[in-house]
C-alpha cells in the first residue's frame, strides 16, 4: 500500500458499502465485486496515500466479511464501521456496448441504511493520523430511510470542523420523484464545500438546465466549488471566487464506467488533501483557490477517471498508476 501523504489529517466517508452483481467478460456468468459509491471512493482515497475512514454498516455475513476483506486491504480505516445485523445490500450492474453501466438493487432491510444517531457519535473523532478534515457523502445513504436523517445531521454537525464534500450520485429507480430529491440536494447545498455532479446526474434532476447554468446556480447556494463532470467531454467547474473552467476530456479506451466518478471524486479530495486545503481552519483558502490549482486538481480528477474506464469495475488507481497515467494514458471525465 502507498503511505499516508504527508499533510495530516483524515478524509472520513459516509454512506453504503454493499455488493456489485457484474456480469463476467464471457460465458454469460455474474460476479460478485464490492461496491457502494462510498465505499469506493474511500478506497479510491487511501490508494492515492491518504488516510481515509470508512462510516458504513456492514454485514455480518459471507459478503460483508469479504468487504471488510477488501477494504482493510486497500488500508482504509474501519475503526468505525458499524457490525450490523441486517444482510449485505446488492447492486445488479449492466454495462451497454459502450461501457456505461446501468444499476438495480436488492436494498430492502439489508445493513446500509439503518443507522441510528449513536452510531455515529464518535464518528469525527481523531485517529492516529490526525483530525477529520473532510467528509464526503452521497448516492443513495443520504436518500434512504431511516439512515439518511442520521448521515445528513452528521454532515452538518462535521460543518464546524472539516470540509464537507457531496456527489449526488443519483439512482432513479431508488430515489423517488426527481423534484424531491433536487430540494434535498438543495439542502445540502448550504453547508457543502466541494460538490461533484455527473451531467447523467443532472439529466434527471434538471434536464432543462445547461451545466453551465448549474455550476453559477449550486454555487450561488454556497459550495466553495462546483464540478460537472461531462463524460467523454471533460468537467465545466466554477469556484465561489468567481473562477469557471472547462477541462477537456480525453479519449481512453472505455471498458466500463463503473466506479469512475468515485474515482474522480477520490482524487479531487486527495488533491486538494495534499494541497492542505481541507479542514475549517482552510475553509477561506478553498473558497480563494487559484486558476492554476483548480485546473490541477480537476485533471488529476480527470486523469483517475479515466484510468478506472480503462479496466473492469470499481477499480481506482493508485498514486504512482494515476502518475504514470497522466503523463502517458489520455483521460476521461466521468
């Protein structure tokens, strides 16, 4: 495993960790891959050499011993990882002949979204590598009764002390009516620093609105910057400051999508972790960040993305990969 970046302090995420249904490259056959937006990222994060923690309830079944397996190997933090009761969550995946993936869930009374207040009370505390600078959330732990009540309080109790980072990650068949999701995500809005948005996201949420126009919106509401990842076509971004960008996207040889925004959302963290722009006490650098900085952490972003494309499944790259990678490998937002 790569070391902890030097910067202290650790990036927390919240959310699901369940089980991706995926079919085998031939044969006709499935198998059974870990999964959950946000367990992904958390991998994603430690894998770039920054400590993460995982807040998620997992099983105490067969598939939930293989995810603490698979998490423990990838070095992320299950210090306060809930035992639960209830069985493994599972996702169905589809992949089309382009690569993108399409999802369906086996979600009813499994172990993800039962959390109780108590659970999480000592879920920002320090850890042997420092304070909690960051938390970062999303999908569908924050749509999902009963739990999601307890994770977004979380959110806005870790507001006074760390960086609140979210991606909607959205799931139509889950989630409910699309305008009633839009005003939760609007809530959240207000005490976000760093958003992330597929533009798949927003095809749901706000068809009539151009990314462009969501960036100036969702910023207008309080986040120190917005992202909008376009696929194939890059990111449009823009910061509280009054930055707005546009990064191209890459081409890269798609094998599947799966896990390539967590990977992005990964490594937008990670970047800025290294940069010390996340925690509170950083709150005004982040909102004041530079042309130049924002353009790096986006293609460092990019450039994860597009590695995880590259290859099957949920599969974020390492430090030295995502460095080899962007200096050699075209890339792809997602």
């Amino acid at each position: 495993m790569t070391e902890p970046a030097g910067v202290p302090g650790v990036i927390a995420v919240a959310g699901e960790a369940l089980v991706d249904v995926v079919p085998a490259p031939v044969g006709g056959y499935f198998e059974l891959a870990p999964g959950g937006s946000p367990a992904n990222v958390a991998v994603g994060v430690a894998r770039l050499g920054v400590p993460a923690r995982l807040l998620a309830r997992i099983a105490d079944d067969l598939l939930g011993r293989r995810l603490r397996a698979h998490l423990e190997g990838n070095g992320v933090d299950l210090g306060h990882v809930v035992a639960a009761m209830e069985p493994t969550s599972l996702a169905l995946v589809s992949v089309g002949p382009d690569g993108g993936a399409s999802y369906d869930f086996r979600i009813s009374g499994t172990a993800d979204w039962q959390w109780a207040p108590a659970e999480l009370a000592d879920a920002l505390d320090p850890g042997v590598h420092g304070p909690v600078l960051a938390v970062h959330s999303g999908s569908l732990a924050l749509t999902t009764p009963p739990g999601a009540a307890a994770l977004r309080e979380l959110l806005a109790r870790a507001a006074s002390t760390a960086t609140i980072s979210y991606d909607p990650n959205c799931r139509p068949l889950l989630m409910g009516d699309p305008a009633d999701v839009l005003a939760g995500v609007h809530e959240l809005l207000a005490i976000a620093d760093v958003v992330k948005v597929s533009a798949e996201d927003l095809e749901w949420l706000t068809p009539a609105a151009a990314p462009e126009a969501v960036v100036e919106d969702w910023l207008n509401r309080g986040p120190a910057f917005v992202a909008v990842t376009l696929g194939a076509d890059g990111v449009v971004a823009g910061s509280a400051s009054g930055l707005r960008t546009r990064r191209a996207g890459r081409p890269v040889e798609v094998v599947d999508t799966v896990g390539a925004g967590d990977s992005f959302s990964a490594a937008l963290l990670a970047g800025l972790h290294r940069r010390g722009l996340l925690g509170a006490a950083a709150r005004p650098s982040l909102r004041a960040i530079d042309a130049a900085t924002l353009d790096a952490v986006l293609d460092g972003a990019i450039a994860a993305a597009a590695i995880t494309c590259s290859r099957r499944g949920a599969n974020p790259p390492t430090t030295a990969e995502l460095a080899a990678g962007d200096a050699t490998v075209p890339s792809a937002g997602t």
